[in-house]
C-alpha cells in the first residue's frame, strides 16, 4: 500500500495486455483539486507509442497500484505526429500565417516608401529655404 504519492515515481507500468509500457518519471497534479491528473512516463515502450515520445497516461486509466500500476485501458498504438485530419487545418493555418506576413510586409514597405518620400520633399523645400537664404 501507497503511503506517499512520490513513491508512484520510478514504478513500472503496464497496459491491460501485460506490455510494459516504461516507469513513472513524474506526476501531473492538478493544484486546485490536488488532485493525481496523470502520470508521465519518458522514453515509453516504442512498441507502443510512436518515437518513444514522452506522454501523459490519465489517472482515470489506472485498474490498480501495488507492486507494478496496470492500467485499465491503453490505446494499441500512440501516434505522436500530426493526424492526417488535422494536417489540413495545420496547412490551412500556415497559409493563413504566409497571407498575414506578406500583407504585413507590403504594408511596411508601402510606409517606408512614403517616409523616403517625405523626407525627400522635407529635404527639397529646406533646400529651397537655404537658397533663398
């Protein structure tokens, strides 16, 4: 039995399978209920999730705790890339970025160009003014 929630760190995990799925590195605590939201395992079974990536297993997950944490439900296979249904969106937001860059550096140089121009005819009319002089 559990007596401190640190001593869930370093603890094997396993899925509903038996599969080691890696040790706990750390906890994610919600500080206003104080709460166990999740635990984080770094470097988890490649087997399971994609490149080995760091994840956060919801503690809603967890079937028990003793010896080892079995969970109750772990998915087959953890992507850890861009799903191919947001990839239009994350496309559609990057030409969005693009437009917005390129209206904003036409805008600067449209200013620019006027600055130039004012300081031209800024420079124009006090020469004009040095002359009469």
């Amino acid at each position: 039995m559990l007596t401190e929630i640190s001593e869930l760190i370093g603890m094997e995990v396993y899925t509903d399978n038996a599969i080691a799925l890696g040790n706990v590195d750390d906890l994610v605590i919600e500080t206003d209920t104080q709460k166990i939201e999740g635990l984080f395992v770094n470097n988890p079974n490649p087997l399971l999730v994609e490149h080995s990536r760091s994840i956060s297993v919801p503690y809603r997950w967890i079937h028990s705790v003793g010896d080892v944490i079995i969970l109750k439900y772990f998915p087959k296979f953890v992507r850890t890339e861009a799903s191919p249904d947001r990839v239009p969106k994350i496309r559609k937001i990057k030409e969005e970025v693009k437009h917005a860059a390129h209206v904003a550096e036409e805008k600067l140089i449209h200013a620019e160009k006027a600055a130039v121009a004012k300081i031209k005819e800024e420079g124009k009319k006090l020469a004009d003014e040095i002359k009469e002089l």
